[in-house]
C-alpha cells in the first residue's frame, strides 16, 4: 500500500488548509482525505488506548491507520498529506519520517511569527478552547511553555529539517506569497512535487477564514459541554432530529460571529512578540535566503 512522497509539515495558521484544498484538485495529486493526521509527530513505539479525540474523530495511531488513508490511489504521481504541526514537533517527527518516507519532499509556508500568534489565538477564543492568557502575558510568564508562541521559532524547528534532509528535498514558501500569488504560488509547488507544472487550480476561495465571538459567553455556551446546553438540547432532542439541531447551533454561532479585523492586536503585545520572535527571524532569513525585511520592521518604529 503506498504511503506519502511528500508533506506539508507546517505550520499552523499560515494557509495550509487553503493550499490542502488547492492540492486537491490536481488530477496527478492525491492527498489524505484527512488533514492533520499528526501521524509522524507521535510516539509510534506506543498505540495509545484511546481511539479518538475529544471531538470524536478517530486518530491516527498505526502504520495500518495511516496506510488506510492511502488506500484509493491510483494512478497519481503524487501523493501526500498536511499536518502542519510536524515542524514544531521536530524531536518525533524526523526519526519517523526518516524510518516510513526518508524520501518524501517536504513543504513548509511560514507567516510572519507575531500575526500567525496571533492567528493562534483569536482561534483559541473563537473554538472556546482554554482560557488563554493574552499574548503579551504569555511572552512575560510562559514563553518558553506556550505551544502557540513556539510554533513561531521558525528557524529552531527548520533547521533540524535541513540537517536530517537537506535542501533538494525541502521547500518553503512564504504565506505573503500566497496572498500575492497563489497561482504562482501553486505551480512551484506543482513542480517541487513533480507533477504538471501548468495545472491551474481555482485559488479565489480562502479557507478557514478566521472569526472571533461578539460574545465569548454567548459562544462558550454555544461550543462547550455546560448544564445549560445539555438542558436545551435534551429538550430539542424530543421534536427536531439531530441534523436540524446542529443546523440551528451554526446558525446560532455564526450569528454572533464577527471578522477579526474587528479584533485588533494591542500594540504593547505586537511589541513583546516582535522582540521575542527577532532573533529567529533575521537567523531564519539567512537559513531560507529570503528578503523578512517587512516581518522585522519594529512596531515601535512605525
């Protein structure tokens, strides 16, 4: 059964779902129907006992698991999967990736670090997951702990990449690239990954788009597990089937849903990230051999 010759290992919040769905629609392409296996970024020595995540999905946690996801190619050229939390999970991910697919090419798209921190955790707020300190806070009392400050060190994470793969088999593209150019954007990818360069895909669509809550009660109430919610849809459950409920709670949430630019950074925080993120940044600007003059033009300087 085939498995993957290549990945798009990271990161977060940098438009890799977008470029997933763009993948999609090469006929040379098949990738995973599922995005974020997570797969290579586990211990594979241990088969955890539970089978699936707190939202129900079942995970991924067999060499028989992964291959299964691979089971409907056919005739592609290329074949791959998107898990964009391999790049900050190095440590695990290098090893298996070296053990299952050593020659698999390998694709990262980077965002400026603070607006991708950011990105971060407007999602937090928006899916109701934590309490997050704001990202200021987190730079002060846990930056050296804080998942969503981390995935940020670029050049701490790719480095490893380029040491254990080397250039020929890695890729990196710039999320400014992709919002400048996709097409362009696409067809390099196309090439890196060896099918037919000139293949046009409809890049017009944008995915996960991010939105944050006019209300944060309203919305915990509407997207956690809570006395109120059960009551309400224990009574719901008696006259509507489970497909109109569900519709009726989107509705709901999308009602007290707002863009983001509604939500802006405070400057003092903007401040407190660039200073954290500086040194990676101008170290990754000499590892990748791009111009990041725009992602380190100081806050204060503005």
């Amino acid at each position: 059964m085939p498995l993957p010759n290549f990945l798009i290992i990271g990161v977060q919040k940098a438009g890799s779902t977008s470029v997933y769905e763009y993948l999609k629609q090469h006929p040379q392409v098949y990738v995973s129907p599922r995005k974020e296996t997570e797969f290579f970024s586990r211990d594979l020595s241990q088969i955890p006992e539970k089978k699936t995540t707190p939202g129900g999905r079942r995970r991924i946690l067999t060499l028989e698991d992964y291959q299964s996801l691979f089971a409907n190619v056919t005739d592609e050229l290329a074949i791959g999967e998107a898990s964009p939390n391999y790049m900050m999970a190095y440590r695990k991910a290098i090893p298996n990736i070296q053990k299952y697919v050593p020659d698999a090419r390998l694709i990262a798209i980077l965002r400026n670090p603070v607006e991708r921190a950011y990105s971060d955790y407007l999602m937090h707020v928006r899916d109701a997951i934590g309490s997050p300190k704001s990202l200021g806070e987190q730079v002060k009392t846990k930056a050296e702990s804080s998942h969503m400050l981390l995935k940020g060190r670029y050049y701490e994470q790719l480095s490893h990449y380029v040491d254990a793969f080397g250039w020929p088999q890695i890729k990196v593209f710039l999320y400014d690239d992709l919002r400048r150019d996709s097409t362009q954007m696409m067809r390099e990818i196309y090439q890196f990954i060896g099918v037919e360069r000139d293949f046009t895909a409809d890049t017009q669509k944008r995915f996960q788009t991010a939105e944050v809550p006019k209300n944060q009660a309203v919305n915990r109430l509407l997207r956690t597990k809570n006395p109120i919610r059960s009551a309400v849809a224990g009574a719901l459950r008696q006259v509507l089937p489970e497909s109109v409920r569900q519709q009726l709670r989107l509705r709901l949430i999308a009602a007290n849903s707002q863009d983001k630019s509604s939500q802006s950074l405070p400057e003092e925080d903007r401040q407190l990230l660039f200073d954290y993120y500086r040194e990676d940044m101008l170290k990754l600007q000499d590892l990748i051999g791009r111009d990041l003059s725009n992602w380190l033009s100081d806050p204060a300087k503005r």
